[in-house]
C-alpha cells in the first residue's frame, strides 16, 4: 500500500468543503448539492463526465439526496469544483451546520399535499445557504415531506414537514348513509357514521385528505392546506421520534419562521456537541414549543447570531 501523504489538518480542510476521505488512500469523495434530490439532464452529465474526468468513474448516491463522485485526488480537488461549477454544482454538505434538506417527489406525486421541490428549495436557499457560516451545536437535518405516508420520514430529522388537507366537513349536508363513501375512502377509519352523522375523529385522522370530495352529497367538499412540523426527530446510534406541534400552520412564511426559530433556538439553547433531540428533551417540549410559537427568537435573532458559540467541535450524540 502506498504512504499516504495528506495531513489529517488538509483531511479536515477538505471535509469542511464536501470532500471525504476514501478509507486507506489519499483520494476522495465530493460530495455535490442536489438542493432537494432533483437534478437536470445537463446536470447529469456533468457529474458523469465529472466521475471519468477526476474519479474513479464511480458516482454514488447518499442518503441526504446528494451525489458523491469518488476517487479524486487531493490535488485535483479544485479542478473538480471548478468543473462542476459550469452546471451550477457545488460541493458541501458536512459540519455542525444546517444540511442539505430532503424532500419527496411531493409535486408530482398523486398523494402530495403540497409542492415538496418548491418549498425545499426555498427552505434550501433561506437555511442551507444563507445560515451556511452560523455554527450550530450539532447538524440540523430537515425533511419535506408532501403528505402523512412520510416517505422522507420528517419525524426523524431534527425538524420535519408534512403536508396536511384538513377536511371541512358540512354537517348539514351529511344524509348519514348506510354506506358512507367517506367513511370507506378514510384509510386510517377516521370517519365513521354514528347514529345518522358522519364523525371525524381529529385523535386518529392525519389530515390525508383522501375522503375530500367523495361525498355524493358534497358533506366533504374541500380542504384547507397545511404544514405539520415534527421537532426533535434522530437516526443513528440512539433512535429519536420527533414530536408535532400542536399547531398545524396554514401558512407557508409563518412555517418558515418556525424553522428559522428552531435553528436560533438550537444555537442559543443547544450545548456543543448534542443533537437538537438532546435541547428539547433537556429544555422540555412544552417550553420549545411555547418558544417556537412566539416570536422572541426572531427579535433577538442578530444576537444568537453574532454570540460566539460553538467555536469548538465534537459530537456527544
């Protein structure tokens, strides 16, 4: 095996830019950004001429939605940035910092509840790349999910969304049939005819919105759109289900902030090391959550900004 020449201080330079080290060797992995898993054509073959070019001709796809190129040489790193640069790629993707956020095909999907590419893609811009310099205790993943079948499994990432249809039920144009056609559409049982009316039991309904428009008698009709936020949620070594809040935002900038408020709060409140399962459990739920729905954070949000915390790395969590 030939000596391996890069010192762990340019090993850990490199990481910091979205290159990882190939177990054994001097060569690496870049790491490019995706955005939210969606790429074009041009893209594509950029990243495959990319693989040939500098790799191994290996491209490899992670579990966050990015692309890894393997096998390029310490010394063609920044060629390999430069290259990509032209399709508007560019590596990262590591750090005690906001991740690249993943998100389901939600807007092309039968069952999505709302635009899962859109919204990822302004959660990507506002977060990813514009809190890309605020060091956090920890990284911060997010997950957009566009309906409750949670293929993205937002409630276990640090925060997650999922798109929601409340239903609007019409009591008066409820006829209480025998074979309610709502009641049938309902795949968790939610609805359930009881003595001549239809019930919707809000402790077991997801807001999936399958039974809206399936009344005969117009009982159901629409819907108001939702985003439901999990905090808390954690894969890895210790397993951590996120929680929802309580309150299902029916409007896109007010669930924004909250994600913004929960990054704030993590730097503010978070000690160095530990994950953003670890704060809310430390802290409590109910005062996070009390936090989350104000708007506290947000007015002091220069100076959890420009504090000097976290300076020094290390995973506890």
């Amino acid at each position: 095996m030939a000596a391996l020449t890069v010192s762990a201080e340019d090993e850990k330079r490199v990481k910091a830019m979205g290159f990882l080290n190939n177990k054994g060797t001097d060569n690496f992995s870049g790491r490019i950004i995706t955005v939210n898993g969606k790429i074009t054509a041009a893209q594509q073959r950029c990243i495959a001429e990319a693989a040939e070019k500098f790799g191994n001709g290996i491209v490899t796809f992670t579990t966050r939605l990015t692309v890894e190129v393997q096998g390029i040489p310490y010394d063609k790193i920044e060629e390999f940035q430069a290259f990509i640069a032209k399709e508007g790629l560019v590596t990262g993707g590591t750090g005690s910092l906001v991740r690249p956020v993943v998100a389901c095909k939600g807007t092309t999907c039968q069952y999505g509840l709302l635009d899962s590419f859109g919204l990822s893609e302004e959660i990507h811009k506002r977060f990813y790349e514009g809190y890309h310099t605020v060091k956090l205790p920890h990284k911060f993943k997010i997950a957009v999910g566009g309906c409750p079948n949670n293929c993205v499994k937002p409630d276990l990432n640090d925060l997650g969304i999922i798109g929601q249809r409340i239903p609007e039920f019409d009591e008066d144009s409820c006829n209480g049939c025998k074979k309610c056609t709502v009641e049938a559409a309902c795949p968790l049982k939610a609805a359930r005819v009881v003595d001549g009316i239809l019930e919707i039991d809000k402790s077991i309904c997801n807001n999936c919105g399958r039974c809206i428009g399936k009344c005969r008698f117009d009982a159901i009709e629409d819907g108001v759109y939702g985003y439901k936020i999990y905090i808390g949620g954690r894969w890895g070594k210790k397993i951590a289900h996120g929680r929802a809040l309580s309150k299902v935002f029916t409007s896109k900038e007010e669930a924004l902030d909250v994600i913004e408020k929960a990054i704030l709060l993590f730097r503010e409140q978070g000690e160095t090391g530990e994950r953003f399962a670890r704060t809310i459990e430390r802290l409590g739920f109910e005062n996070v959550e009390k936090q989350l729905l104000s708007n506290d954070l947000l007015e002091r949000k220069q100076e959890i900004l420009d504090a000097k915390l976290h300076l020094v790395g290390g995973a506890t969590c």
